[in-house]
C-alpha cells in the first residue's frame, strides 16, 4: 500500500516524534491536536517538548511543509492516535480499582470518522485496556455505517485497524523509536500487514506481528513487569533502613549471583506508562493480579517514606539551629533525570507535601522546566541551580539530574546540608569506586 499523507491525532510525547520521524522520510503529515498553544508553536518552528534532536526535525518538517499541525483531521491514507489515557478514581470510595479513560480515544475516532473512505489504515498507539482496538472499530461502525470494519467484516472489511503500542523513555525517544523492536497487532492478519509497511518506512528494528488483543495486553504486560520489580527495590531498600544495612552495597553484592538482577530503588514510579499501565490489567481481572497490586500499593506509598525520611533530617538540622531561619531547596521535579516530563511524578507529590509542611522556607530547582505545576505555585518558587548553591542551607535531592550529580558532590557543598532520601549520590559514588578498582 503506497501512503502519501497520514494523519496523527495527538502531538505530545509520543505523537510528535512519530509524526517528524515520518516526515523525516518523505511523508506529508497532518499533526492535529486540540490544544492550540502546541499548533501555534509549532508553526513558528518551534519544539512544544524538550527531547533530543527536536529542535532540528522541527525545522525540517515544518519548512518543508511535511508536517501540517491542525486543530482537525484531513482526509489521509492513514491516522494514527497517540492521545492520552489517563486513569480516574472513584472519589466516593477511596479504595476502589482506578479506571482507564478512553475518552480522548472515543474523541479521535469522532474526529477522524467523518473523512474515512475505503481502503484507509487506522491504528491506536494509545496505551489501552485489552480490547480497545475492537472497541473503535465498533464505534468507527456506528458513525460510518456505509463503510465494513474489521470486528465484524474480518478480511472483507473497508477499513484497516491495528494497535501499535510504542517502547520509548523520554530523552532517548527519536533513538528508539527508530531502533526498538515494534509491536503490530492488527484486528485482522491484512491490518498488521499493512500496518507494518507504513512502520517500516522510519523503523530498523523488527516488526513483529501479532493479533490486537495480545499487543494491548502485550504494552501492559511490559510495564507491569517493570512496575512488580522496582516495587520489589523499593520494599528491599525499606527493610535495609530498618536493619541499618547500606542498600546499594546490599543490592551491588546480590546482584553478583548470575540469576539476579535488583533494580536500584528510587523515590518512587512516576510517567506515563508505568505508574498507570498495570492498573489496566488489575481493573478487568482484580481477584487474579494480587501480585500487580501489590507492586502498585508499594511503589505509590513510596513517595510519602521518602517524605517521612526528609522530614527527620529536616527537623534533626533546624534542631542544631534552633534560632536560624533555614532555607531549603527540592532539586528535581520531572518523573526521571534530564527530562522536563511531569506526568505522574512522585516528587511533585513529595514536593507538595514539603511545601505545606514548611511552608514559606522551600524553593525549587527544576533546570528542564519554565514554570512551576499550579499545585506548588503558591506554596513555593522556582529558582536555578546556582541560586541553590548560593542561598539555601538544604538541599534535597529528589531527581538525579546529570547537571545535580555533577555538582553537588563537590567540596564546596560540604556546609550545606545535602538530604539524598533514595542515596541517588551514595549509589553514584559507590559504582564509581568500584567501577574504578576493577
């Protein structure tokens, strides 16, 4: 099948990549999105995302016209969605299962349904419950009732449906996008098949095809797995503290058995994936997934241990001082190092604890952000690094930013307080000590 436009519904952090990796081969693509401050960025040239290599595609695309951004779809050979899917809690029972929004999914085939005709490819790279893929192939049916869809018609269908999860980390998106193995799940063996010429078009690694429900369940599985083993290093490092081991050094040590292999713990799991995915999974089948559950009970109380543990080493410093008005800075606010990504960071939620802890005596560094989340902006504000260094007697490492590992370990810092709840600075110099005698 020869493609000469497609349509991507959604230009976040998944979306816009994808949409210049395919200009970036030739492909005129339509980039629609309902939030306007994106399209007007980008229409200017500029890069409404931090990523590596963004700014330069940007160019590329928009000054050759290879991407359009529109605030609706135009009529194209394919459409692919990559909006978001969020989960909701139920306020009125505090313990209830969340459950996957597929709204925004439900409104790009809205979108998209008006200017389908025969022949057209549609594939959903939403992380989605099991089934979703069924599920717009029946609402594509209920708005266009002349056109046959898969679910119902199978090979004799109008309409090509196919789910296409993505296996990215910001920071290293065009990289992987590119190189990483791709998943191809059609409703039908022709929507994979054609689905996974449009992907070979930017895509090196393999495709690999497979029926839609098992791509849906695959995404999930992936990112439960992860989510169940940094649980597992989370609870490890608990039990460490409370036997006064040294975590790293326990972990370093195990590791060293040819079978095992620990993650390093952290403050806890935040993003778009991992934080949200499993619950996916626990929503449809709750009495099979105690292990899941599990996992995502531990690494969501996470966040307030290391809050527990920041407030003794606060208190136990404003003890030594009684008389002095400390000052104190969070360094780190994204979900991972080096990235400007918010999206279900467990040190938003630290942080806005602290804020309303301490209130008036917190600051906080965030060198991949303009702006501080509404939550935190009346409790708190943004300041550099160097205004850091410079002004404040604490220091709380929260995320592990290259340009905070690079400095805060030097000498100089030896008067201030450094409160490194998850030993991100004691890992560091730990490895490379050891890296160093072998």
């Amino acid at each position: 099948m020869n493609f000469n436009q497609i349509c991507v519904i959604g230009l976040g952090y998944i979306g816009l990549p994808t949409s210049l990796l395919f200009a970036k081969n030739g492909l005129k693509v339509i980039g629609v999105d309902t939030n306007q401050s994106i399209l007007n960025t980008l229409s200017l040239g500029l890069p409404p995302i931090q990523e590596y290599g963004i700014e330069n595609l940007i160019e590329h695309a928009i000054s050759k016209q290879l991407l359009v951004p529109r605030s609706k779809p135009e009529s194209s050979d394919a459409f692919i969605i990559a909006v978001p899917t969020p989960f909701v809690y139920d306020s009125s029972n505090p313990s209830s299962i969340p459950s996957p929004d597929i709204s925004f999914i439900y409104a790009a085939c809205n979108s998209i349904a008006p200017v389908l005709k025969k022949g057209d490819l549609v594939i959903l790279e939403s992380t989605s419950p099991v089934g979703t893929s069924d599920l717009i192939s029946k609402q594509l049916e209920k708005l266009r009732p002349d056109l046959k869809l898969p679910h119902s018609h199978s090979e004799a269908s109008d309409i090509f449906i196919a789910y296409c999860p993505e296996r990215v980390i910001p920071g290293n998106i065009f990289q992987e996008l590119v190189f990483n193995d791709r998943i191809i799940g059609g409703i039908t063996p022709a929507s994979a098949e054609i689905a996974t010429s449009l992907y070979k078009l930017f895509v090196r690694g393999r495709c690999i095809s497979t029926d839609s429900k098992t791509a849906e369940l695959c995404k999930l599985a992936e990112n439960a797995y992860r989510d169940v083993n940094i649980g597992f290093a989370n609870e490890l490092s608990i039990v460490a503290s409370e036997y006064g081991i040294n975590a790293n050094e326990l972990i370093h040590i195990s590791n060293l058995h040819p079978r095992v292999n620990i993650l390093q713990p952290g403050i806890g799991v935040g993003g778009h994936c991992i934080a949200v995915d499993p619950w996916f999974i626990v929503k449809d089948f709750p009495d099979q997934t105690p292990i899941i559950q599990a996992a995502r009970k531990t690494n969501d109380l996470r966040p307030k241990w290391i809050s527990s543990k920041i407030r003794t080493a606060i208190d136990s410093f404003a003890a030594k001082s009684p008389h002095k008005e400390i000052s104190i800075c969070i360094l780190g606010l994204s979900y991972k190092p080096d990235v400007d990504d918010l999206r279900e960071s467990p040190a938003v939620l630290i942080a806005k604890e602290l804020c309303n802890i301490f209130a008036g005596k917190i600051s906080i560094a965030e060198p991949f952000v303009s702006k501080l989340p509404d939550e935190l902006c009346s409790t708190s504000n943004l300041i550099n690094f160097e205004e850091a260094l410079n002004s404040c007697d604490i220091l709380v490492l929260l995320v592990p930013h290259k340009l905070f590992l690079d400095e805060i370990s030097k000498e100089s810092l030896e008067s201030k307080c450094i409160i490194d709840p998850a030993n991100f600075l004691l890992s560091k110099t730990f490895y490379d000590e050891k890296s160093q005698r072998h």
